[in-house]
C-alpha cells in the first residue's frame, strides 16, 4: 500500500515544504475545528477556550497577505508579521518569508 500523505499532523505543512516560492504558514496555537460541514446554527463544537480571537486572526492574517502580495497595501501584513514573529504570541506564530 502507497500512503499518498504522512499520518498525523505533519501532513498539514506540506503544501509549503513542498511547494515552490515564498511560503508563510499560519499555526494557531491550542485551536481546535470540526471536519465536515455546517452542524447548525450556533453548534458548540469545541473546547476551544476564545475561538473567536482565532476566527479573527484567520480572518485577518490572510486578508493581509493577499493585500500585500497583490501590491495594495501592506500596512497590516508588516503589522501581522510583527506580531505573531517568534512564538511569543498566545494566538499562533507566522513564519513569513
């Protein structure tokens, strides 16, 4: 048997380990999602503690990212970058090239 991707979480990087260019993977520390769909209107499906500040920095980070590549602004992707440099950040860490 052929495995097409690595077991565990590891897989989840490898469209920028393996893929060419300039990469900036987003990790958010201690958040948690369902897989598969919508359950229902205002469904609790996580433990997480404050899912609504990562909604927002998943909201705003890639915002920012297509902004900047796109050449419209890049006030916000600096701003991103300087905060979650590093891994002193609660919310997540960015690696930008």
């Amino acid at each position: 048997m052929v495995l097409l991707y690595r077991p565990g979480a590891a897989w989840t990087v490898d469209p920028y380990v393996l893929s060419p260019g300039r990469r900036s993977p987003l990790t958010l520390f201690a958040a948690e999602h369902f897989l598969g769909g919508i359950s229902g209107y205002e469904a609790a499906e996580t433990t997480d503690e404050n899912p609504a500040s990562h909604v927002a920095v998943v909201r705003r980070v890639p915002l920012a990212h297509l902004r900047h590549t796109l050449g419209v602004d890049s006030t916000d992707w600096t701003a991103a970058r300087r905060t979650l440099a590093g891994t002193a950040h609660p919310l997540g860490r960015l690696e930008a090239e």
